[in-house]
C-alpha cells in the first residue's frame, strides 16, 4: 500500500513540519473551510424549511474539496460530482448561484462567464474524460492551464474512470484527477465494490503518478493537488490524487444512513474532523484565537444571508428556460422544441 500523505495529524500535531506552509496560507486554508462548512450546515437548514431541494451534503470532506480546489488558478477547469459544492464554492461559484442549483432553478445553471466551472456532475465518472478534453484544448492552445475533476471511490469502478486515464497518460494531458474515497457509494461501503484497498496504485496501469492523501488534512490535501498541477502545468502530465476520507453525513437529505451502517465507524471519522484537526493546530502555534473565530462566524453568516437574499430575488423561471444553457447555440431539435412549449403556454 502506498504512504498516506499526512502532515497535521488527527490530533493537531505536525506530522511532517518540514513540510508546512507560512502562517498566511495555513489561515487562507482554514477561512476556506470554515466558509464551506458554513455554507453546507446552511444548506440543510434551508432545505429542511423547504427552501431548498434535494442537497448532499459534504460535511466532514472539507479539506479534501477546500485543499485542492485552492491549489487551481482561476484560469484552470474545474470539474465537480453532485457532492463537491464545496470544492466549486472555494473555486470562486457565487454562493447565490449554488443555492439556485440546488433549487433546481435555471440561474444556478451556467458559471460566470470567467469561471471555467461546470455545472454539478450527477452522471458517475462522466466528468473525468470531459476534464480530459478541456485539458487537452488548452495543450493545443499552447497555455498552462490545467483542468481538475473530482469523483468518489464508487466512480473509480466506471469505465469512463479507467479511459480518462489511459487516454490522459497516453497523450500528457494536463490533468488533476481527485478521487475521494469517502467509503460510500450510496449504500455500497468500498470494501464491496472492489478488493482494492489502495485506489491510488490504480494510475500505475496508465503510466501516471498516483498519490495517496490523508483527506482530513487539508494541508496535506493542498500540498499534493499543488505538486500535480505545477507537474501538469511544467508539461508532465496527469496525477490521480487519492484523498482517504469519510461521508460522515447521508448520501442527501432524503438519505437514512442507519439503514446500512452503524455509527460506530462515523464517529471514529468524526473525532478526525478536518476543521477542528487545523485549527486545534493553529491556537497551539498561537495563529487563532476565540475571537478570531466569532469574528470569522460573524463574516460567514453575513455572507450567507446577503447570498440567500440574491437568490430569493431571482425572478421564477419560465418554462422555456429548461432549453437553455444546452448548447452554445440551440440545434434545430432544441429550437422546435421551444416553439412547441410557447405554443402550448399560449393555448
């Protein structure tokens, strides 16, 4: 088995110290994942009110969405699983934007006109081979952008998971791949789906370098997803990142996780919590204090309110809008199928 990257360990204590960033960029990595916590303690709350739909939630993954998404420049792609809210969050997706998608409301549809971000991947591993290509048109544009996606371990057992890397290696495609092994697929724990026990030796049958990560860590989380994008963007091809972490929470909120687990192994990964691991670390450096962090809470709930209030002002979708955001430009088909809903709206 491959050497799990760890440089903070569960109890806040420096791993590898060798290894650990200045002091501004160990806050930046903690006000991220607070920010996304936040927004993902948030999230159930308003769905529970019924202002929002279906959401998983990822808390508990924080470091592994947080750590790696800041490792990108806002010129790179970034692709996303249904779960990785937080990861699009920390990349620059308006948090308005977010709560519409998970509204199911066309403004949360498309990204900002500068954000190489897509929309949330519910199709198992089909973003793979898509970062794939958006890798490869930026080699061909001759830039040093990279493309970054994001899948779970259930994902590493789709055949779109094994072309994507054998058509990254065998082309040098500047690439990230992250796969969270968070223990689920749905219902079905890793140890089913596959006898594998280490997914990140999976990049060896591809010729690419496959790196093994505590998921709990963010710093080393940020230090792993670095190196392979600065490995992609110097020209030496893709990465397949492992981050071993755990879905604490269900797979949705419609989900009932006592039905096929028991809650013995979820507060085990709970008392690894990524979070309260950073910042247990940063008061004993003398980095964080109380008030910081009431300060922060404050700064955060702000932020979430005016966001919830944007995108309560959305105006109601028309049904017409189902069409758009398809295609750049619509085909024929999508065309007479927007006459034929006018026309139905109008009789």
């Amino acid at each position: 088995m491959s050497e799990l990257l760890q440089i903070i360990g569960p109890g806040g204590e420096a791993v590898r110290p060798e290894l650990l960033p200045e002091p501004a960029l160990l806050e930046q990595l903690y006000r991220a994942m607070r920010r996304i916590r936040h927004f993902d303690e948030r999230a159930v709350i308003l769905h529970r009110q019924g202002r929002m739909g279906v959401y998983p939630p990822f808390g508990g993954m924080e470091a592994s969405q947080a750590g790696s998404a800041l490792a990108l420049r806002r010129s790179d792609w970034l692709f996303p699983t249904y779960r990785d809210s937080g990861a699009a969050l920390t990349y620059g997706m308006p948090i308005e934007r977010c709560i519409a998608y998970w509204r199911t409301s066309p403004h949360g549809w498309s990204m900002p006109e500068d954000l190489k971000l897509l929309p949330f991947y519910v199709p198992i591993a089909t973003q793979y081979p898509h970062a794939v290509g958006a890798a490869l048109a930026e080699k061909m544009r001759g830039t040093d952008n990279v493309a970054m996606a994001f899948i779970g371990d259930g994902g590493s057992s789709e055949g779109d998971f094994h072309e994507a890397l054998n058509f990254a290696g065998a082309l040098n495609a500047p690439v990230v791949f992250m796969l969270q092994n968070n223990g689920w697929a749905i219902s079905v724990p890793t140890s089913t789906q596959t006898k594998a026990t280490d997914l990140s030796l999976r990049a060896q049958g591809y010729g690419i370098p496959g790196v093994r990560v505590d998921g709990n860590d963010i710093v080393a989380v940020y230090h792993a997803a670095l190196e392979a994008v600065t490995r992609a963007r110097s020209g030496e091809g893709p990465t397949l990142i492992e981050t071993v972490t755990y879905r604490v929470k269900p797979h949705t909120v419609s989900d009932d996780p006592g039905r096929y687990r028991t809650e013995e192994a979820t507060r085990t990964w709970l008392e690894r919590d990524p979070v309260r691991r950073l910042k247990t670390f940063l008061e004993g450096r003398g980095l964080w204090s109380e008030e910081r962090e009431v300060a922060l809470e404050a700064e955060l709930m702000a932020e979430f309110e005016q966001a919830v209030e944007r995108a309560d002002a959305f105006p109601e979708p028309e049904p017409v809008e189902i069409l758009e955001h398809v295609f750049k430009e619509p085909t024929p088909a999508l065309r007479r199928q927007r006459e034929q809903i006018l026309e139905e709206l109008r009789g």
